[in-house]
C-alpha cells in the first residue's frame, strides 16, 4: 500500500503518512448470541471503508446468516465448509462448532490478522471441534482459489457469505469464484449467500 502525501501551502512542506495512520486495530472482545449459540470475538464497532476495512466488524448480512444457521445446524454436521469474505470470522466460527472443515477466507491481510487471532482464540477453546484455517482469497485469483484447493482436494459442501455483494464491481468475480468451487465439487455443494438490503426506499 502506498504512503499518502500532503502538500501543505509551503512547496517543500510534504508530510508523508504510513498506512499505519489510517489503520485502526483497537479491537474489543464482543459477545454474540445467535439461538443457543455464545460467541465473542475481537472486532471493532464501526468500519473504514478506505482501504476496505470493512471486515473489521460484524455486519447484518452475518447476523441474518448466523441465526439461519444456528436454527438449522443439521445442514452443517460432518461438511467442508468455505467461507468468503469472512471478516472476523463470526459465521465461520459458529459454522466450526457443527461441521468437520472450515476455510474462512478474506483478501485483506488487515483483516485477515484479527481473522486468524479470532481462530485461535476458539480453536484453543472446548466448543470449536471442526478443522479452522484462514486463507487470503480475492475472488477471481484463480491461482490462490487453485492453492487452496490443492490443500482441500475434496473440495467444500457448502459456500458461504454474509454481506459480500455491497460492491457491484466485484460480484462477476465472486459469482466467478462460486461457479468454479461448485463445478469442482460437483453435485451436492450449495452456495448460501445472506444480505442486508441497505439502500433507501
Ligand atoms: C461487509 S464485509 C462482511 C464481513 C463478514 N462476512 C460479515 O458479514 O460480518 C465484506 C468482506 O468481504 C471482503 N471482501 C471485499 N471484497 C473482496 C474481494 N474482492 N475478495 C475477497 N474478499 C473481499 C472484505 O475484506 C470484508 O471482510
């Protein structure tokens, strides 16, 4: 990422800003209930869109996903599951509770930091009994999607996303992506995509 430049009134006066300046990583310890089911997670309250930090906090795409899923777990005993766009990793992570494989991917290695501290902290826990790995995937990079599925050769059951298709020049290449997990899988993998209207009516 590049160092941005300020040009004050005095030409020689160019105040040059790391990355660091503008990334907030003050993360808090935040409960989450979806049915029966507790979660806590490092994330922060409010997001950044300038360099899309927006998986820094729980959005209500994931809210709307994680009650769905906590109200039909069966869907989730014994899968592989993928995750994309996972953020903190608050559906991956209740996925983990009820399947046997979970992959939570992000493309931003901000994010993926407090992703894979997230896994961590619940993997080192009672409750969490499925495999847990984070991934760097930007949807369409076929050479990353082909490495992870090199190391996950029996590819996923399910495809999971919560709140990913805000930004209609990246949905070609999320659908991209879906399409060729699905035809590699084959017959059997489903894709549950969860979203939050937020466009004024
Ligand atoms: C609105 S957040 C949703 C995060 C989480 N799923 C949730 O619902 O709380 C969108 C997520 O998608 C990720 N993302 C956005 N564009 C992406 C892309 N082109 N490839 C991979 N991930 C992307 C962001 O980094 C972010 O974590």
């Amino acid at each position: 990422m590049e160092s941005a430049m300020q040009s004050g009134g005095d030409e020689d006066d160019i105040i040059c800003l790391d990355e660091s300046f503008f990334i907030n990583d003050d993360y808090q310890l935040t409960t989450f209930k979806y049915g029966d089911e507790v979660l806590q997670l490092f994330c922060l309250q409010s997001a950044s869109t300038d360099y899309d930090l927006t998986g820094q906090l729980v959005w209500p795409g994931a809210e709307l996903l994680n009650n769905y899923l906590s109200n039909n777990k069966q869907i989730l005993h014994g899968r592989s599951i993928i995750e994309l766009g996972s953020g903190v990793g608050v559906t991956g992570i209740l996925c983990s509770r009820f399947c046997r494989e979970i992959v939570l991917t992000d493309h931003n290695d901000e994010v993926i930091k407090v992703l894979k501290k997230n896994i961590d902290v619940h993997s080192s826990g009672t409750v969490s009994h499925a495999d847990s790995f984070a991934e760097k995937l930007e949807w369409g990079n076929n050479s990353q999607l082909k490495e992870i599925l090199q190391r996950h050769p029996g590819g996923f059951d399910l495809i999971l996303g919560a709140d990913i298709c805000f930004q209609h020049s990246s949905i070609p290449l999320l659908f991209d992506t879906v399409v060729q997990l699905l035809l590699f899988k084959g017959r059997g993998c489903k894709f549950l995509l969860a979203y939050v209207s937020r466009a004024r009516t």
